[in-house]
C-alpha cells in the first residue's frame, strides 16, 4: 500500500484491513548462495555451515489454483518440447491451491532435486520450508526431493550424481515402481 504524500494530519480513521498477498515477500537466509550446478543450470549452496533441522529458507510464490496450476504446467510441456527453458516451480500446497516459485525473488527456486537429498521441504502452516535432514558441510549443493509421482517419470531424467540414484525425478515413496518399470525395459532389451 502506498503511503500519502501528503504531511497535513488527518484525523484517525478506523483502517480497511489489508489485503492478504498471494505472493509473500522475497525469502532471504543468510545460509545459502545460488551458483552454476554440476547437476543442473543454477543450485543453492551452502556458504556455511547449516546444523541438521536448520529452517534454511522458505519456498516463496504465486498461490494459485490446481487448474490455474494445470494450465501452466501444460504451457511449461510445450516450451520443453520447443527446446526453450521450461524448470518445474510449482509445488503442491494443499488440496486446492499450488504455489508457483518462477519469481526472481524466489532464491529457493534454483535447488536441485537429488535422489539421496540433504534438505527435505516441510509445508508448515501453509508456508514451505526448505530444512536440512543432515548437518550439511559449507559449499555443498542444497538438494530435495522432488517427490514427483511415478506417471511422467520419463519427463524428467535426473542428474544428481547419486550413488542411487534411479535415473529419473520421482518421489522416494515412488522409486520402487520406477525400478520395477526400467528392470521391466532392460530385461525386454535382452
Ligand atoms: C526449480 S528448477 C531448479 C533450478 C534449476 N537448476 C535452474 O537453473 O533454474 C527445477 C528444474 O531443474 C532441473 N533439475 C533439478 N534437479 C535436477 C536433477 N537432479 N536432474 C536433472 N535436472 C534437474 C529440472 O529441469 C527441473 O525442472
Ligand atoms: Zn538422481
């Protein structure tokens, strides 16, 4: 809201309550800095030492409906199919809202996903929060677990270098059914 210009007091008026934002301010953490990724574009990392259970910065965004979500994600498909720059950054809220991190004031937008990840994202009452799962070294690669379901598994191959890693984003909850379909791959190969 912006404020008068004008100084003339004006007598107390009772005030409108203020809009709620659907986009909260940028996330700041003085844990972290964003850099090129060996696993993919840019990642976060740490620039000192983060204890295990650290709130290290919150997942700030659009909120916005599942269908506005829908909508998006199929836009996002067709830019991947034309080659331009097409990052996931919509994360599942609750049952009907998803929040949508594309902005430049999103710092947690460049963390990668990893299959064995230091980081874990929490929803805590409706906020997402990026929080270590282990005591995480400075200059180490911020990573989570996506957690993307089984169905588009083929879309999204990973990279994060992990001793286990399964080869394509998807959920740990999930990773048995992918390892059952590409056991299923290399034996029909054979
Ligand atoms: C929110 S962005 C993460 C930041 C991204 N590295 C960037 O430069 O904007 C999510 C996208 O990063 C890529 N990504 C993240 N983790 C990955 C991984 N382990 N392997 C391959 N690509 C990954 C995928 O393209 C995904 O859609
Ligand atoms: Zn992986």
């Amino acid at each position: 809201m912006k404020r008068s210009a004008s100084r003339s007091p004006v007598p107390a008026q009772p005030r409108a309550p203020r809009p709620v934002p659907s986009f909260r301010p940028a996330a700041r953490s003085h844990w972290i800095r964003a850099g090129d990724s060996g696993i993919h574009g840019r990642g976060v990392y740490a620039q000192v030492p983060i204890p295990d259970g650290t709130r290290v910065i919150e997942y700030v965004g659009e909120k916005i409906t599942k269908a506005e979500a829908e909508r998006r994600e199929a836009q996002r498909l067709i830019a991947e199919r034309e080659g331009r720059d097409a990052c996931v950054t919509i994360f599942i809220l609750n049952q009907r809202h998803d929040l949508d991190g594309r902005s430049p004031r999103n710092t947690a937008r460049f963390i990668n996903h990893s299959c064995a990840p230091n980081c874990r994202a929490d929803t805590i009452r409706g906020r997402i929060w990026i929080v270590a799962r282990r005591d995480i070294a400075e200059g180490e690669e911020l990573t989570f677990d996506y957690g993307y379901g089984f169905k588009h598994w083929a879309r999204h191959p990973c990279r994060c270098g992990a001793s286990r890693c399964a080869g394509y984003i998807v959920g740990a909850a999930q990773r048995w059914r992918l390892r059952r379909k590409l056991r299923g791959q290399r034996r029909a190969k054979l």
